[in-house]
C-alpha cells in the first residue's frame, strides 16, 4: 500500500526556494530532511501537517499546486516462493486436464486401419444396398402394374383402359415406394 510521494519539481522548488517560509521551522526541516533523504520520498503523514499548516498560514499555495509533477510511491510486494507440493499437484492437475482433453478429442477415432480391402468391403456393402434396394423398387412397380393389369379385367373390356388404369396404379405406388426410400436413405444418412 502506499505510504509516501516521490516528490516533483514544484515541491522541491518550493522549498528551496523559500516559498514555504511561512511554515513552523520544525516541519519546514522535515520537509528538507525527506527531499535529501533517497529518492526524495515524503511520506503521506508530513503532507497532511503540511496542508493543516497551509491551512492555518493562509498562504495563497495549495497543496494540490505543491503536489503537481509528483507521483505515489508504491513499494515492491515481495514475491514469497511458491511450495514446491502445491507446484506438483498443479502439474498433475494439467496433465490430467489435458488428458481428458485428448481423450475427448480422439473419442470416436476407430483403431481400425483404412486400407484398400476394409475400404473396399464398405463400398462392396453400399452398393449391395443400393442395388437391393432398386431391385425391390422395380419388382414392386411391375407387381402393381400387372396386378392391375389382370384385376381390371373384370372392369374395363378394352385394352387401352386396362393399360391406362395399370399404368396409374403403378405410378402411384412408384410415388409411394419412392417416398419411402427416401425417408430411409434420409434417415440412414443421418447416422453417418
């Protein structure tokens, strides 16, 4: 905490110049003693007696005026050494913390090496799916179009309107099976 003012040029001119001649002889002394002293540094309790004795003396200076060009002298806290367990337990600390970092960052790297043949199992697997999955689309498709076919038979006596009730039927269920696919592969999509 600071105790004292690095005294500035208006202050030591002041003084030695006999601007404060006004003041007791005692503390006009003290006021020379601390400005010889190292680092010419007045402490707080002598500037309170001299602006009291300002004050009364009725000089036409001001503390403040006196005080211009002057800084607040802050003593060094000395750094006591840092125990050497607390030292410790704060290193394991970090390297634990950084621990559980790495730990979370690699959390879902797989240990499994990526060569050509797991590669090339996993794209042998994807096109098996897709291509299951065109072929379910296509059989029920055709399925549609020929249950109709046969069913509208009993209908509808002329070929063109079985063919044109077939053909609306299939695509409906295309439109349908497509939907389907769609929320699927969206979905499985989604998990990758």
């Amino acid at each position: 905490m600071a105790s004292a003012v690095l005294a500035g040029r208006r202050l030591r001119q002041a003084v030695e110049g006999g601007e404060l001649a006004g003041l007791p002889d005692g503390l006009r002394a003290e006021l020379e003693a601390a400005l010889a002293s190292q680092g010419a540094l007045v402490p707080f309790s002598l500037l309170r007696r001299l602006h009291t004795a300002l004050r009364e003396a009725g000089s036409p200076l001001y503390l403040h005026e006196l005080l211009e060009g002057s800084e607040i002298h802050l003593p060094e806290v000395p750094v006591p050494p840092r125990n050497p367990e607390l030292v410790a337990r704060l290193e394991r600390i970090k390297a634990k913390l950084a621990n559980e970092e790495y730990q979370r960052m690699t959390r879902n790297i797989t240990g499994q090496m990526n060569g050509t043949l797991s590669e090339f199992g996993r794209q042998v697997r994807s096109v098996k799916a897709v291509v299951i999955t065109v072929f379910n689309f296509i059989v029920t498709v055709v399925a549609a179009f020929a249950c109709t076919y046969l069913g509208s038979q009993y209908v509808f006596a002329e070929t063109a309107a079985r063919v044109l009730s077939a053909v609306i039927v299939a695509s409906v269920v295309g439109l349908a099976e497509l939907y389907v696919m769609v929320r699927t592969l969206e979905g499985d999509l989604g998990k990758l």
